[in-house]
C-alpha cells in the first residue's frame, strides 16, 4: 500500500474513532487483560451481554486491554450516546444489572463501584479517571492507549497517530534516526540501561548482508508483567517500535520472543501482525520506501535465563538457552552470527513517541542520567496494585505511597529488579528511581517489578525464594552460578529452619561474592544480589534466625507454632472440619485443643477461624 | 495417536534446525506431551540426534515427557503470590492431591505443576486450572475448588 493509500486509511480511522467518541449507540467497555479476566472480566461481560439482550438494548462491547489499577479489576467502563466515559471498578457479574438498569432505565449515573470518568475536569461530581490518586502522578507515554483503545483493530491506533512515527522516519536517513534517539537519552528498559543509540550504531556499522532486530518479550522476571500488559493492550506501539528500529539498524528480519505462558500477548500480536501487512506496513518496500521488513513470532518454552540475550539466540537458534561469552556482543555477531539488536518491548514501544514529539520532549522527562519514564508493576502488599508509568527519578515513597496507597501493615522492604535485585529497606524510601541510585543501593531497576512487603513478610524465606529461583534456572554453564546458588540455597534454608550457626551468615556472603564475580552471564552475575542485599540492610532479622530460633514475621513454617486461645475459642468446629489431619479436636462450644505433633502449619484453621469471626482470632500463629 | 497429524504440521516447517522448538511445542500440542515416537520422528526429519532432541527438551520447562492429566493445575510461585502464601497454597494442592509438581494423579485427573509467574501479580496468589486463572487464592479456596472440579 502507498503512502496516500495510508493516509486515506488514516482519515477514515480518525472518523471511526471520532464516532466512536460520538457514539450513536451505548458503549461497553470490559477490561480484558489477562488479569482481568483472571478478577472475573469474562463473567462481567457475560452478564452485559445477557442484560443486553434480555432488555432488549442495542449497544456495543469493546473489549479493551488493562489501564493499570490492577486492584479494581474487573472494570467497566460505559458511555452513553454522546456522554463521557464513565469507569466502574470491581464489577463482578452480579454488580453488572444494577449499574446498567440505573444508566438505561432510570437515565442516572450510579454511584456505586465509580472510578472516574474519561473527560477532562470534573462531571457532576464524579472525579476524572487520570485524577484518582493513583493515576494523578503518573505520566503514561508508553501505556497512552491501553483501556483506551481496542487493541486488535488497527483503527483506533490509527486514529490515535499510529504510524505517524514510522512514516516520519521514512523520510529521513537512518543516520537522522539514530540522531533523534540518541539526543532523546532513552536507555534499555530490559533491566541494564545500555543506551539505546550505541548499540544500535555498533549493528549498523558492522559489515553484513544481513542483521536482525528482536523484541525481547521473555518477560521472566516473576512479579513483573508491564511488557505483558503492554502487548496486550497496545500491540501495535511496539510494533511500530520494531519498524523504527528496524530501519535505523538495516534489518530486514524481525522476531519476537515472547513467553509460551502469555497466551492472550501472542494472539493479539497475531492479529495486529496480520493487520500490519494487510496494510502494507510489513513486506517488501514498505509504503513505497526501499525498506523491506518482516516479523515472525517465536515462543520462548520457559526458561528464564533466556531473557539474556545470548541465550535467547541460542533459544531461537533451536538449542538449550545457554549464555555464552561476550564479545563478540550480539550487536556484532548475534543470530546466525549475522548482527543482530535486541531491543526490550518497553524500548520499543516508546519509540515511536520520541520520533512524533521529538527527543527533546522525551529528554523533558526524568533526571539528568535517566531520561523518560518507566513503567513498574507495583505489586504485594500496597492497597492499590497495579501498573503504572513514572517519570525517572520519582521517590519510591511516592510511588508507595502515593500511587500505591502504602501498606496496611507497618512497610517493611520494597524489591526493586526481580531475582537480579535487591530488597530495600525503609531508609531508601527517599530514594530516586534511576539506573544510577538504585545500582548504588545494591538493587537495579531491573525490568520494573516493585514488589512491596510488609511486616508479615520474613526477609529470608525472601531471599531464599530468589535464590531458589536462580539455581533452578540457572543453565548450568558455568560452576560459580550452577554450584554456587545451590549452595547459598542451603545456607539460607538451614537459617530458616533455625538450624544455621552465625559463621553461615559470613560464608554465605563469600559465598554470594564468588558467584558474583565468577559468573558468565548477568543471571549469575546478579542471582546473589537478593541474598547480599537482605543481608546488609536486614541482618538482625537473620540473627534473630540463627541465635533465637525466632522469625520475627512469623512465617519460617519451622519457626512457628499454632495455639488455640482457650478463652476466645467458642468451640464453633468449623476449624476441625477443616484441618486436614485431624490435629484439632473438642466437642462443640467447648474450647477446642490442638495436637502440635499432627499439625502441618497448613493454615487453614486460622483462615476459617479469622473469616467466620465467630470465634474471631481464636487462633494465632506465633514465633 | 499416530504421526499423521505430527507430519501435517512438519510440513508447515522449512526443516531448519531453529524449527525445532516450534515443532516440538506443536507435537506438544497435539498429545499433551512429547511421546518418545514424535521425537523419533522429528529426529529422522531434522536429522538431528534423539540424543540432542532431548537435550535441548529438558531444558526448557515447558516440555514433558508423560501424559498430562485431563485438568491441568498450575500453582504460581511468582514473587507477589510468593509473598501473599503461594507457598501454603500449593502445600495443602499436593497434600489434597496425593501427588508432587510435576506428577499425575493416579486416576489420571490432575497434573500439578508449580509456575513461575503467569504475570498477574496483582491478584495473587493465583492458580490456573486448565488456563482458566483463579485469583486472590486461600487455602480454604484450593480446596473448594479442587472439590468442585472433581464433581465436574
């Protein structure tokens, strides 16, 4: 397809979307990431559709991709013909017909599960969308149409200044491209923050007759899914993404490596690839231009240290996702030993950003070193979880606090950067989220998971957890990381069972050291940061393992004991039904007795107990 | 099954070694697992050793190598789920179940696997039976779930 061909198509989109602003019919929107149909989205809709037609109502459902406030999944959003968008939060499907029956039988807007609305001010009371308190501090560039848009009709990205980036570009040199990124300061948003622009020159300046460009979408990191979330809400940002790239570094070929495990990610990728040649933006001599691009999908099989990006050719490649030495850098000699880029969804998706407004715009954002926003997904115990875009250099504090609502148990640590970072404590919470600060504080920025924890979390079942994490996927290479980590596991076990002595905390630290320096790659290199950083900024919580035999969280299942409170318990029996080992026992409205030599500490008891509130918190778990 | 349905989707393939996780996913697909006669198969076609097959199989945890159960139940460990009680929570599945991750239940009705992430950290814990998710998981919530997934 030609260049007029796209803006004719462009112009009929933006009147699609404008009608679809100035709906002739009612809206429906559903959230449909895969957390909101994990919270229930798929029966929410079920129950629009069924009111829908038992009323007799024509209106249409737009299934859109996750905003970001995870906490108040499922969400709906409707608009009236000609009204605003107006969000409804937590909307299970018996919630559905009383917010419906009030929109269309009684003509007002309900009150009840209201979020915001999507226009600009205030509307009769009901607060903007982008001004509830986890939304107002945010900057969203990367995630500007996710829930906004429908992501599998090309349409509404259109209509939105999709392409105008790419389009841009075709009428400059690369040179003027690789300009443009490189004055806007974006670094990797996969985790290690190398600039984007060099590595990029470092692939166009190597002789080849061939180069490639894949999208790392392996997000593997657990507790992190911005990348999942973006594809799924916005598949066509990153895309684009791809084109840009893609034509700066000469390559024609283009993958994109994204986890089996993200079913929905890889549909709708599926679908906009398909979109993308139909109209012209994939093939040969796109829109007219000399540049030929296309874009295969590859799935990555689980393997976590595939992320690297040496592991990841060699995944594509069809062998075991085993790192290999550095240099030669992929960016020399990569797939197929062809030069090759390997760009993080996130970067990807911001680019075609930067080319529309410029890289001064974007350079407007973050600190001095760290240029632009990140996204983060903020999860654990904060009140609202979710994901969310920052500016660079924002406190954790405020993105705790503010966007986050802060804990309700008193906060304890916030790990930053997933299993290659480190959990820190309450004196950083002033900390400014860049590359620099957080490397200096013994975390890394990592991909962008933050996971909050509280008091009720034990710092070294913590570690422990990470470190479990990498021996399993650690590939098995080389000794320090293969050998290493299982052994700083065992440390870390004996000091959760209370079994471990105080020079174990010393040799898990040289420990930690040698796999630090002696490891190939950054799964290695990074694995012991979880465990060195717990330990510095944490270490009475470990003493108190080791000496007094005490986890102070109260979780280290050996640590812990179960008591019934004889003067609380009102003897109801619902915690003897379900203990599954029959450890409780006493005859009804007496207090009942717990056998400690048949309880598993599966907690159950305590979770009946607490949720029936007959007896309240008769039974307590203590260290 | 027999290979027919494995040979239809080689065809789909070129045959080039970087093919063989794209193939070995599909094979998956069709039989739940990786029967020892589709990697012959695959083998032949590649020209790449049973041996290597397996190599590079094993490595990925996606694979494996007995039939799967008719419900598959997966029990995430990501970090938020971690944090929240994943760890409980797949206690009390293994105890209920009779089995260890990674194993059948003898009546052949479950298969447990523990997960990683499956990225929706924000409700955890999560569990996902045949890739429907279940979210803001309890102990007491696994089991009413296992229990009505055994009248099912």
């Amino acid at each position: 397809m030609s260049k007029n061909k796209i803006d004719s198509r462009r112009r009929q989109a933006v009147a699609k979307w404008e009608k679809l602003r100035n709906n002739p019919v009612p809206f429906i929107y559903i959230g449909a990431g895969s957390c909101g149909l994990a919270a229930g989205a798929a029966e929410t809709q079920a129950a629009v559709e069924e009111y829908l037609k038992r009323k007799g109502i024509d209106a249409r459902i737009i299934q859109v991709g996750c905003i970001g406030p995870c906490y108040l999944e499922p969400l709906m959003d409707v608009q009236m013909p000609g009204r605003e968008r107006i969000s409804y939060g937590n909307v299970m499907a018996k919630d559905v017909a009383r917010i419906l029956h009030a929109f269309f039988d009684d003509g007002e807007i309900p009150k009840d599960h209201l979020a915001g609305h999507f226009g600009e001010g205030e509307l009769d009371g009901i607060p903007s969308f982008y001004d509830l308190p986890m939304l107002k501090p945010q900057v969203r560039i990367v995630l500007r149409n996710c829930g906004i848009i429908d992501p599998d009709d090309i349409d509404h990205y259109l209509a939105r200044d999709g392409y105008k980036g790419f389009e841009k570009c075709l009428s400059m040199t690369w040179m003027d491209v690789l300009d443009i990124v490189k004055r806007s300061g974006i670094r990797g948003r996969g985790g290690a923050g190398f600039p984007t622009w060099r590595k990029w020159e470092t692939c166009r300046n190597t002789e080849s007759d061939q180069r490639y460009l894949i999208c790392n979408a392996d997000e593997g990191d657990p507790g992190a899914f911005m990348n999942r979330s973006l594809i799924e809400g916005d598949p066509h940002c990153v895309l684009e993404g791809m084109l840009i790239a893609a034509y700066t570094i000469g390559a024609s070929q283009g993958y994109v490596y994204i986890r089996a495990e993200y079913p929905l990610a890889i549909k709708r990728l599926k679908t906009a690839i398909g979109q993308m040649r139909e109209l012209g933006f994939l093939g040969p001599s796109i829109l007219g231009s000399d540049f030929s691009f296309d874009i295969k999908i590859k799935e990555g099989a689980g393997a976590f240290v595939c992320g690297e990006e040496t592991a990841l050719i060699a995944s594509i490649e069809g062998k075991r996702g085993m790192a290999r030495t550095r240099p030669p850098f992929p960016a020399v000699s990569g797939l197929h030993g062809k030069p090759t880029i390997i760009n993080n969804v996130e970067t990807l998706g911001t680019l075609a950003n930067i080319l529309r407004n410029g890289p001064e715009w974007y350079a407007g954002f973050g600190t001095e070193t760290s240029k632009g926003t990140k996204t983060f997904s903020l999860v654990g115990k904060v009140r609202r979880t979710g994901l969310i875009e920052v500016p660079l250099g924002i406190k954790l504090r405020e993105v705790i606090y503010d966007i986050g609502g802060g804990t309700q148990k008193p906060f304890k640590a916030v790990q930053s950067g997933g299993p290659s970072g480190g959990c820190l404590s309450e004196e950083f919470l002033d900390l400014p989220i860049d590359y620099e600060h957080l490397a200096e504080a013994g975390a890394i920025m990592g991909s962008g998971g933050l996971i909050v924890v509280d008091s009720d979390t034990c710092i070294v079942d913590m570690a422990k957890y990470f470190m479990s994490f990498t021996q399993k996927e650690s590939c098995g290479k080389c000794v320090p990381c293969r050998v290493g980590t299982r052994h700083m596991v065992e440390i870390l076990e004996k000091v959760c069972d209370g079994k471990a002595v105080l020079a174990d905390l010393d040799k898990l630290e040289k420990l930690a050291l040698t796999v630090k320096n002696g490891s190939l790659c950054a799964l290695g290199g990074t694995a012991p940061n979880p465990a060195l950083s717990t330990l510095k900024y944490f270490r009475p919580e470990f003493i108190s393992h080791v000496k007094d035999k005490r986890c102070p969280a109260v979780s280290c299942k050996n640590l812990v004991v179960y008591r019934i409170i004889p003067g609380k318990c009102t003897g109801c029996q619902r915690c003897v039904k379900v203990c599954p080992t029959g450890a409780i026992s006493g005859p009804r409205s007496e207090p009942h007795n717990l056998d400690k030599s048949k309880c598993i500490k599966c907690r159950s008891c305590y979770e009946i107990c607490r949720f029936d509130a007959i007896a309240g918190d008769a039974i307590i778990i203590e260290s | 099954m027999a290979n027919g349905g494995l040979f239809a989707i080689m065809q789909e393939f070129k045959g080039e070694r970087g093919d063989l996780i794209p193939i070995l996913q599909r094979a998956q697909d069709l039989d739940g697992y990786l029967r020892p006669e589709a990697i012959r198969s695959i083998s032949r076609w590649l020209k790449i050793s049973e041996n290597e097959i397996y190599g590079v199989a094993t490595f990925y945890a996606q694979f494996r190598f007995h039939p799967p159960g008719r419900h598959h139940l997966k029990v995430c460990l990501g970090t938020a789920c971690h944090v929240k009680g994943g760890e409980q929570i797949l206690a009390m599945t293994k105890q209920r179940l009779g089995v260890d991750t990674g194993q059948t239940t003898a009546d052949g009705n479950f298969d447990l696997d523990r997960v990683a992430c499956l990225g929706c950290c924000a409700l955890a814990p999560v569990v996902a039976v045949d890739n429907k998710i279940h979210s803001q998981m309890s102990v007491l919530k696994i089991q009413k779930l296992l229990d009505e997934q055994k009248q099912d």
